[in-house]
C-alpha cells in the first residue's frame, strides 16, 4: 500500500524547525518521499512489486520518525481520502483570543471627607473609555445618612445621590472635583462645569451662560436658584461646598457602605459605583502590547456563544502579575485604575504578565442583561492585503519545509515549496508564497 506524504495543521513556531530524523531519512530516500506524495500508479510483476515494498519500508521510516501524523487514517488500499480547495487572493488577519470580563467603566467611591465634607474619591474612565475624572463634593456638617441609593440604582445629572441630615446632595457631571463654594463674580473650571450642568439640565439657556463660560454671572445665580428649587433647598444663589458631587457621567450604584440613620463622619465610606457605559476588561501578554493599538476592532465571544463586534478604546501602560491582580478582587476604587469597573479576566493560570486592554461593545443591546460575566475578545493583532491563502490542512510537512499539492490537468499532481506567512487560526487559513503557485490553482486537502 502506498503511503502519502503527512497533512498536517502546523504553528508557525513549528515552521523552521524540520525534525532530525526526517531529515536523516529523507536524505537516503528523497526520490521514494516524492514518489510517496505524489501517490504512485500500482504496477504488476515481481520486480515492481519488490521495488513498491523498498518504497513502503523507506517511508513508514520517514513517517514515524517525523511529529506530524496525517490526520485522516485510509480505511482501506489505497490514498488517504482527499477533496480539492482553490488558491485564492485575498486580505488575511491574524488574531490573539484573550479572556476578559464584561461590566462598566468607571471605578467612583464616595467618602465623607475630613472637616465635615462628603468627597468622592477614585479615578474612572468616561464614556468608551476615553478620558479619566474624578468626583468630589461635600456636605455643609457632618449628620445623619438621611437618604441612600440602592445597589443597581442610576443616579444621573441633577438628581439627588444621597442625603445628609434632610439635605440632598446632587450629582452633577464633570471631572474636576468640588473644592470650594462657588458663587457670583468667580471664574474657574469648575465654574465651567457648573454652568454646562445648568444649560444640560435646562435650568438656563445656552444664550445665556455659554456653554464654555467659565464666569459665574448673575445668569448663573438666577440658573442655580432653579435647580435649588427643584432638589427642595434653599435658593441661595451660590452653590455650597457639599451641595454637588462632580462625576465623569451617571453613576450606576454597586455597593452601599453607609448605613441609613447612621453617622456620617469623616472617612466614611458612602457608596461605590461605576459609569453606566458597557465596557470589556481583557487582559494581554505585556509582550504582545505592541500589537494592540485604541480603535482596532475586535470581536466579543458571549457566554452564551454569540458574538458581537467592539472596539478597543485604550491600552494600558502597567503590566501586573495575573494572580497578584486576581488576589485584589474587583469592585475597588484603586486611583490608579485605567478602566475600573469589574473585574479583570484570568490568563489561564499563566504567571506572565499582562496589560488591561478595554473594550467597548460597538452594540451594548447585544449584551443583553449581562452586568458582569466572562467573555472571549478576539484581537486583530495584524493584517495583510493581496494574499495568497490556502487552507491550513493543504500544508504537507517536508524534511526542508513546507508544501501544498497542486492539482494539474488529467488528475496530475506535483508539489510546490511554500514559505508560510499569516495564520488565521479563526478560519483556518494560512497566507503561503512559492514559485509557480498563483490564485485559481487547486491544492488538495484531506476530505472531511
């Protein structure tokens, strides 16, 4: 029986590195290994019956000897079962799967801040990842926790966050925190960002205040007098140190540390929460950082096997140790975070270290319910145009390389050398050069 050449499904890494006792007994038997592969007629007599068993012994030698085994075993005489696949040009990609986690951007935490302020500390990204902030505000006096938000509660522009002693404290947006009590005749970013609040919340007209004013004009007061009116508290014209609490965007409430009716004290922790922007949490081998730019595309495995597209929206710069990221848990409110939100996703165990790389679903319906789960994020790490692509299975190991077969007219076939390029494992396609093979032309591979 005639034995074939080994099909095999190799890595890249695999691609220079031919096994020793291959090449050994290649050397001694190049003429049978070619005539292996290219699948020899039967013929009658002795001699030629004597000659196909020198031909067998030689390359069952090669077969055992080399790491590549063909992966479809003939059920009887003759060939391995074989189909036919076309040569063709086209754009290839080459991909990195990595785990993440699914949750929000964003990492506040709210605490009551020494001399009786409530400040929220932390960094946290805004919307799609773009840009940090951070939120601070305060309390007149230290009291009693009056009023809290739930867990899973959304608390946006103009509404109250909680209450001290009777007396609500506002969300406003913006990512420089409170730091003293604005009123008439000041100027400052914070003034900016308090009169783009007022124009967003229609308190007054952007005719009036101009969204990038940084003045606070009488408009500003006769605005402020409106909002105060509406939280139900005095109107004074002048916003207190402790009336708002400036954050990046809505905060979506995941956990309550201040107990209701209970002292709010300096230091006291009031909530955590995150943005309400749907963001991914992939972690990436440091080595592979280089790979991974903002705005490359990827595509986000689901638990439940969907996939959905998104696109990467920062990088970061701070490679960390898996299992020393995986000991500090999620949920906290390190200021140096990049991306907040949940938890980071594992590496498999590996100790390597890795980056946080995040991502924003480009269809935050898709992820249905989901707060947080773990997910798959398929990286687009390169990409080449104007490729000749054949399917993986076409690769024939050789003692020197690489070969695909080509079909030729009147069921002719003959082997051309090929040097591998990219691999889309996704696919299953690999990008291969060689003398004589071009688009149209028809490789064989085994027959599933």
């Amino acid at each position: 029986m005639p034995v074939e050449a080994a099909r095999c499904t190799p890595r890249p890494a695999a691609v220079t590195a031919a096994p020793e006792q291959a090449a050994a007994a290649a050397a001694d038997t190049t003429a049978g290994s070619r005539l292996a592969v290219r699948r020899p007629r039967r013929r009658l007599g002795w001699l030629a019956a004597a000659g196909a068993a020198v031909l067998i012994a030689g390359a069952a030698t090669l077969w055992l000897a080399g790491p590549f085994r063909p992966t479809k075993s003939p059920a009887g005489p003759g060939p391995d079962p074989t189909s036919l696949a076309t040569v063709v040009e086209r754009s290839l990609s080459s991909q990195t799967e990595v785990s993440g986690t699914l949750g929000y951007s964003g990492n506040y935490s709210v605490v009551v801040a020494a001399s009786g302020t409530s400040q929220p500390s932390g960094t946290g990204q805004g919307n799609g990842g773009s840009g940090q902030g951070s939120g601070q505000g305060s309390s007149q006096q230290a009291g009693t926790f009056t009023a809290l938000p739930a867990v899973g509660q959304v608390v946006r522009r103009g509404q109250s966050l909680y209450s001290v002693s009777g007396s609500p404290v506002a969300l406003l947006y913006g990512s420089t925190p409170a730091y003293r009590s604005l009123s008439e005749g000041m100027s400052g970013t914070d003034v900016r960002e308090l009169n783009a609040n007022l124009i967003a919340l229609g308190d007054a007209a952007s005719t009036e205040l101009g969204p990038g004013s940084d003045y606070f004009s009488p408009a500003t007061a006769s605005a402020l007098d409106r909002l105060q009116a509406r939280l139900g508290v005095a109107q004074t014209g002048t916003l207190q140190l402790g009336q708002a609490v400036f954050l990046p965007s809505a905060a979506l409430v995941n956990s309550v540390s201040a107990t209701l009716g209970g002292p709010a004290q300096a230091g006291t922790a009031v909530l955590q929460a995150t943005s309400t922007t749907r963001q991914v949490t992939a972690q990436l081998d440091a080595t592979e950082q280089s790979d991974v730019k903002a705005d490359q595309q990827v595509s986000i495995s689901l638990p439940d096997n969907q996939t959905t597209p998104g696109v990467v929206t920062s990088v970061g710069t701070v490679a960390s140790n898996p299992s020393a990221a995986g000991e500090g848990g999620s949920g906290s409110s390190s200021a140096g975070s990049a991306g907040g939100g949940s938890a980071s996703g594992s590496s498999g165990g590996s100790s390597a270290a890795t980056i946080s790389v995040y991502v924003k679903p480009a269809d935050p319906a898709a992820l249905g319910s989901l707060d947080q789960a773990p997910v798959q994020v398929a990286i687009t790490t390169a990409t080449v145009d104007n490729a000749l692509v054949v399917p993986i299975d076409a690769l024939l190991a050789e003692p020197d390389g690489y070969a695909v077969e080509v079909a030729a007219a009147r069921g002719a076939r003959r082997l051309v050398p090929v040097t591998l390029g990219l691999f889309d494992d996704a696919d299953g396609l690999v990008q291969v050069t060689g003398t004589g093979l071009s688009a149209g032309q028809r490789v064989v591979v085994p027959q599933i």
